[in-house]
C-alpha cells in the first residue's frame, strides 16, 4: 500500500509541475509577442521619409510593413481628412 500512495503522490507532484512550466512558458511567449507587436515613432516617420514624395505618400505602416500609394488616388470616402 505505501507503494502505491508513493507513486501517486509523485504522479501528482509530476503532473502540477508540469502544468506550472506550461503555464510559465505560454505566459512568457505571450509576452514576447505583444512586445513584437510594439510601433514606434521612428518606424513611422522611417515610413513617411520613404514614401514622401512628389507622386507617392504613406497609406500604412506597421512594425513589419510600410506602404506607399500614389497621391493621385482619391481617398475613402470614410476617412474624415
């Protein structure tokens, strides 16, 4: 009988220790991932440096992209300039 309560006992201790390195390792991954996710000044002006010019301008920037779009294109109808 002690036999057996030994092993389910660290069946047990196993099996919360386990849990907490999973939940420890989702919480710091998360982290990383909004924090990646962070834009900053500079990346947007970077951006507006890029595409101003006399033909193009920037329609959208993201820490990962910048777009340009030509300055003749007529804007969306619901962008309040």
């Amino acid at each position: 009988m002690k036999n057996y309560n030994q092993d389910n006992e660290a069946r047990i201790i196993t099996n919360a220790l386990l849990k907490a390195v999973i939940a420890i390792s989702v919480c710091v991954m998360l982290a990383f991932g909004l924090h990646s996710c962070e834009l900053d000044s500079d990346t947007v002006a970077d951006c507006r440096d890029a595409c101003e010019s006399s033909s193009t301008q920037m329609q959208s920037v993201t820490p990962y992209k910048c777009v340009c779009i030509e300055n003749n294109v007529s804007p969306s109808p619901w962008v309040i300039n």
